[in-house]
C-alpha cells in the first residue's frame, strides 16, 4: 500500500539535500523506515538508564523526567510502524520501573518537579503500549492499561473548582512553582488519556470527563472559536486573564482526544471539533516552507528550551493517530507529514543526527533529544495510514485494566458508571516564568 497517492504529492519526492544528508524516499515505506531506524539510533544514543547503576527511565541532564516518558512512547510507536523491536526491552524495563510507589506514575524522587503535564505524559505512553499492543508485564507487575487508568483517576481526583470554575493545575503539590497555574497541556492530557479510555474500555465514565474537560478549556477560553489553544491562566486571578502563547503540542494532544472522541461517539459534534483543531494547526505551519511545522512561539526567535524542542514531535505523533481513528482526516493531514518529513530530512545528517528547525533546509548544528524525536515522529507517522490502528479490548487489546486503580488513597474517589464486559475483560514544563521573554516580541500569539 502506498503511503499516498500521486495527486496529492505530484510525484515521487526524493530528499538528499547535501551530500551528507540522510536519505528518505517518501512514498517508499522501506526507505521511511530506514530514515527512521537512523534517526532511532541517534535518539536512544541519550539515554543511560539501561546501564548498570544508572536508574531506568531516566534521561540525563538537562532533560526532565516527563521528557523521558514521551521518548519511550516515541520508540512504542517506532516498533509498531517499524516492525524493529531492538529497543523493547528498554521500553519495557522503563516504563516498570518509573510507575512510582503507588503504579501511578508519581514517584516520590520526582516530587520537587512533577506536575499533571509530567505524569500525563507517562500515562500517555502506558495507553499506547496497551493500544499497539506492546508486551504486557507479568502478572506481579502493573499492568499498562491499569497504569493508564490510575493516571487517569488520580488526575480526575485533583479537578479542582474552588478557582475558575474547574481544571487541572499545572503543578500537583503545593510547593512547586507553578501550582497556581492552569495550564492547557496538563488539562490536556488529561482530556487525551479518557478519551483512550473511553474508545479502549467501552466506559463512558471516561467520555463523560473528556466533554467535561473540553468544556471547561473553551468556558474560560484557554482555546477560541476557530479553535486554537493558548497556554494558560493564573488562577490567582480566578483565569480571567489568558496566556495567549501557542505551542504545537497543546493542538496536537487535543486534536489525537478529539479524534477519539469521534471515533467512540461518532458524533457530528465532535467531528466538527477535530475538524476546526485541524484547521487551527495552519499557525504551525511555516509560511516560508509550504505545510512545513515549525514552533511558532520559539523558533523564528531562536528561544526555544530543550523542552520546547521536542514539541513538534507530539504533534506529528498525533496527527498519525488521528488519521488511523479518523481516517477521513487523510487528505488534509498527510500533506503536512509529508512536507514536514522531508523537510526534517534536509536537515539530518547521514549518521541520523538531526537539526531543530526544518523550515530553513539547512541543519542548524542544533543536537538533543527534542531535535532527534521531533525527526523520527514526522518520519515514521508517514507509516500511520498503512499501519494498523489503535487496538481496544474488543478488538485485540490484552492489557489488563482496573478501573479503580490509583484511586484508594485519594480524597475524592471516582465513581464510574456501570462497569462494562471491556472493562471487566482489561479488568511543557516551564510554561509561565521562563515565557515572560519570549511575550514582548511575541506579535504572532493574537494575529490568529
């Protein structure tokens, strides 16, 4: 199966744009998945944690813990599209040992930075290794669907409406700077995880609190009419002020929720929902490089922080899951993979070392964990469409799943509607301070 058709590329698009730049043949899925095995390679080649006395799941400094979860469900996504399963075991051996005291992706040791964001996003990747399928853990061991849900729960737990009407703050304990902060991706991730939820169990429990959350994002206007996301808001203020910043990942992780949330309802409402956050994505998108992502809040400015760095990754990853569950999606979102790819491909040298910015076509000399993921999602999710799509429990899903996991300690427990046969068979850091910079020469944030 061809990755696209001829009329909507024109042609066979071949891309080396120096003689020592990686070589990608884009509706070839070989040559696709070697530019990505490279581009692999070059990305685990941060990670330490396999070693002997180093600790698994960890990427050094300066990459932060959530960072590392987002890496792993990069290289979940990798083995499916791919087929090359050399990286599992690290996968596995991480994503065990980094489920915290509670199997809740909070351990203690990451107390001091650990926000909603940053468990969501472990959470995140549990939900994929339950939705591709990955190896499931011995029965002694927590199993990925049940890591999902006690993420899940113990988020829905900390829904707080004593300021703006609801949400989730970005920070969960009190002494962590930022805990006054409403942020879009941390409610985001949220949102992401039950809508997975809702689609992988059958348990409109989850759906109920994805339209919960989607509602609460537009009802104190973190997101707009055409809709774009923006940063967040200071609950000291009770959120009536905006931060109008916007990055990849906050469209890209409500567009894959979206997309889930049509799939399970097959709602006209939420159709029309995915359809404007796709159309939203066009401030993305470079107007010097036809359909090519760039971060628009950094990257024309040259300001972009490690975190920042890895953003467009999130969100080439979840365009490729909005088009296996939202394959109407297709026509309009391939185009952008494509360009992008072979744009990120100009700039990655021929070892698998990639730049940061692809809109340029000249590799920057920029090099880390961001740059090297960004360059392998846009690349493999090239594959989405001729790759199967997310399972769920009734269409081969085996993870094993407990609704109440994660909720035995909390002071509001979550009281699901009736338990269905699915369940009972799967039974951006530094979003506020260090953006201050980047607001004055910030002219693009209210042009959209």
């Amino acid at each position: 199966m061809k990755l696209f058709s001829p009329e909507v590329l024109g042609a066979v698009l071949f891309i080396a744009s120096t003689a020592d730049a990686i070589s990608l043949t884009i509706d070839s899925a070989d040559s696709v998945k070697s530019a990505a095995g490279a581009v692999a390679k070059g990305l685990t080649s941060y990670y330490t944690g396999y070693r002997p006395g180093d600790v698994p799941g960890n990427l050094p400094d300066p990459y932060y813990w959530w960072e590392a979860g987002a890496m792993f469900n990069a290289l979940i996504d990798y083995w499916h599209y791919t087929g090359d399963d050399q990286y599992n075991e690290i996968i596995f051996q991480a994503l065990l040992h980094q489920t915290g005291e509670d199997d809740d992706y909070m351990p203690v040791n990451q107390s001091q930075s650990l926000g909603n964001d940053d468990q969501g996003f472990w959470g995140m990747a549990a939900m994929s290794a339950a939705e591709r399928g990955f190896k499931d853990p011995p029965a002694d061991q927590p199993q990925w669907l049940a890591l999902a849900q006690a993420v899940f729960n113990t988020q829905a737990s900390r829904w707080d409406t004593t300021t703006c009407g609801g949400g989730l703050r970005w920070q969960i304990f009190t002494f962590n700077n930022g805990y006054n902060y409403k942020n879009t991706i941390s409610n985001g991730c949220f949102f992401n995880v039950a809508a997975r939820l809702a689609r992988y169990t059958g348990n409109n429990t989850y759906s109920d609190w994805a339209e919960k959350t989607w509602d609460w994002v537009r009802s104190i206007s973190l997101s707009d009419d055409t809709v774009h996301f923006f940063d967040g808001s200071d609950d000291l203020k009770n959120c009536s002020e905006v931060n109008h910043i916007q990055w990849t990942y906050n469209a890209g992780i409500f567009m894959l929720g979206a997309a889930h949330m049509y799939n399970y309802t097959e709602s006209e409402t939420w159709k029309s929902r995915l359809d404007g956050i796709i159309k939203g994505v066009s401030v993305f998108l470079s107007p010097d490089a036809n359909n090519v992502i760039y971060e628009v809040a950094c990257e024309p400015h040259n300001t972009c922080d490690e975190d920042q760095r890895s953003f467009k990754a999130y969100l080439a990853r979840w365009i490729g899951s909005t088009m296996q569950v939202a394959p109407y999606t297709q026509e309009t979102l391939m185009p952008i993979l494509q360009a992008s790819a072979a744009a990120a491909a100009k700039v990655c040298a021929d070892d698998g070392t990639c730049g940061q910015v692809w809109y340029t076509g000249t590799d920057d000399g920029l090099r880390g964990v961001g740059e090297q993921m960004s360059a392998l999602e846009v690349m493999q999710n090239l594959l989405a469409p001729s790759s199967s799509p997310p399972l769920t429990n009734t269409t081969g899903g085996t993870s094993i799943g407990n609704p109440n996991a994660g909720a035995d300690s909390k002071d509001s427990p979550i009281v699901f509607s009736q338990v269905t046969a699915g369940d009972k068979a799967g039974a951006g850091f530094l979003t506020t301070l260090v953006l201050v910079g980047i607001l004055a020469g910030a002219y693009w944030m209210i042009a959209y």
